[in-house]
C-alpha cells in the first residue's frame, strides 16, 4: 500500500545548513554526526529525516552545533509536492541501511570462512568478541532503519548461524517432523509481509499461490512494529516465521519447509538468491535478466498486488523454461 490508499502523508524533516570551509575537521565530524543518525542527503546541503519527536530532537542538537561551530543551519518540516517522491526518498534511506547491512554480512561470512570444526577454544572466543561487535553494530543500524530494508533480514539469519557456530549450540529445526504433510500445515493460512514488495517476497507470493495454496491471502504491512495476529505466518520479515536463515533468503527457506524437491523451482530459488542478497553464490546466467525485469515490475507498478500479478508472469515463465531445458 502506498501512503495515499493508508491514508497517512508522509511528513519530512529537513536540515539546511552551510559550513564553514576551515577547520576541516568540523566537517567532517558532521558528516559522521550526520550518518549516525540515519539523515541522507536529498542535495548536496540539505539532509532529511522521517518527521517525529525523536528526529526532531536529534536535527535541533545538530543544528546547535553547527552553529556553534560558527556555521548557518535550518530546520524545517516538509511535504514533497515535486521533484522527488516518498517513495524515491524512502528507498534512499533502504539504500544507505542495505549498504550498512552488506558491510556487516561480508564481516560476517568472512568470520564464518575462518571457523571450522576443530576451531580452538581461544579462536571462538576472538569469534564471539567479534560476533558482539557486529550485534552492537547491528542494534545502531536497526535504530535508524526507519523503513525496513531488506538487508537487515540476511544480516540477522547470518549472525543467528555464527553464533551457533562459536557456542556450539545445536539449533532446533523449525522443518516439521517426518510423516507430517509440509504443504498441509501452510493451507488455509494469512500470510503477511513487508510493503513495497520486490524479488523475494515477491517470489515467496508466487511460490505460495502456484504451489502451496491457491486461495491464500496474503497481507502487505509496515516492516518495523507489526505485531501478527493468531493464524498469520509472517514471511520475509524480521522474526517471521519463515525469513532469511543463514545466508538462505526467503525464497529458499519456505521452498524447504514446503517439502517441495522440483529441480526447475531450485533453479529459480538459486536466481532470487543472488538478485536478493547480492552475494553472486550461484551465478547462473539468466541472473542478470530476471534483475531486470523485476526491477521493470518494481518501477512500473506501486501497487504490492500489482508487482505480485506481474511478477507471477515472469516466474511462470521461468518456471516453464527450467522445466523444459531439463526435459
């Protein structure tokens, strides 16, 4: 859903301001000021926050600073009527916080590419020391991650994994048992995620009305503070049910607790993969094309139906081209 069909106005807050040219160094301390609590840049001197009381506070305390460093700033309260969207100055905040969340991952991985099976116990302890680092970092990020980007989730399931690694801890499967139908405890369910849909959850949509439950319905809210009601089964969500496990996105995980074991859906979940989380793990080469096109899909409709309806096509497709390169 767009602001408009919640019927709520997106309200920004802006801070213009000019400083000085020397010392140096003040500049840069605004600029980290700046970063840290979460403000972009919409020009080269105007930076914007969504409006509310603790933002407001934290552009007052800068603006006083700045000023006391002898240079010119102002605060303002704005409605976008021209130029840029909402919705175009959301995805530069999902921009920033998605970069933010990459270089916590790649930390992540590496951490993880050098722990093995006979790790000593100094070396797990140096890992955990680590590992408390990337989550203190993590916690800062989520405070100023006003929308709910994407990157959070591939962080949370990579850090969830490290860190049954270095306790040694064995994590209980959330698979149902042997003998259970996979498929049968997924019917007749709500199914809730994140608004402003792209490739995994719009896959996950897909997977869940082609192959699961035909008639499912599937619900689009806020990414931050949603609290699920009985019966709805949260996907590509922080804490849902079925989200991003380990370096596996989404699309992987419900694909697995599904029990389905279809070569051409494995296939498609290798492509979502490596459009989602960026990380080139598969590498096939019709990658770069499904980008595209779902990107096209994206751009072309605001509506999360819409993206899911169009999509649909581009994964039926697919699914029929994988289906018929393996016959």
């Amino acid at each position: 859903m767009s602001d408009d069909e919640t019927g709520t106005e997106q309200r920004w807050l802006l801070l213009i301001h000019q400083l000085p040219t020397k010392p140096a160094y003040f500049r840069v301390k605004i600029w980290r000021r700046l970063q840290g609590i979460g403000a972009v840049a919409v020009k080269s001197t105007v930076y914007a926050l969504p409006a509310n009381a603790e933002t407001q506070e934290d552009f007052e305390w800068l603006l006083k600073e700045i000023i006391d460093g002898g240079g010119e700033a102002m605060v303002c309260e704005a409605r976008l009527i021209d130029g840029l969207s909402d919705a175009q100055v959301r995805a530069l905040f999902d921009a920033a916080r998605d970069s933010d969340y990459a270089d916590i991952a790649k930390d992540a991985r590496d951490l993880s590419a050098g722990l093995d099976a006979e790790a000593s116990a100094e070396k797990r302890a140096d890992a955990r020391t680590q590992l408390g680092r990337m989550r203190k970092r993590l916690a800062e990020l989520v405070s100023i991650d006003f929308f709910g980007a994407t990157g959070r989730l591939a962080v949370e399931g990579l850090l969830a994994e490290l860190e049954a690694r270095v306790t040694e801890e064995k994590v209980m499967s959330k698979h149902p048992p042997k003998g259970a139908d996979p498929i049968a405890e997924l019917k007749g369910r709500t199914w809730v995620t994140r608004r402003d849909v792209y490739v995994d959850r719009i896959a996950c949509s897909w997977l869940i009305r082609r192959f699961i439950d035909p008639d499912a319905v599937i619900r689009f809210v806020a990414g931050k503070g949603y609290v699920p009601k009985p019966g709805e089964l949260r996907f590509d969500m922080f804490e849902g049910e079925i989200t991003h496990e380990g370096d596996r996105c989404s699309f992987e995980v419900l694909l697995t607790r599904a029990g389905i074991a279809d070569p051409a859906l494995q296939a498609i979940a290798e492509i979502v993969h490596d459009i989602d989380l960026k990380d080139s793990k598969f590498g096939r080469e019709e990658t770069t094309g499904i980008s595209s096109l779902i990107a096209g899909v994206a751009m072309a409709n605001a509506g999360d139906e819409e993206r899911i309806a169009q999509g649909a096509a581009v994964f039926d497709n697919l699914y029929q081209y994988f289906r018929s390169k393996r016959g």
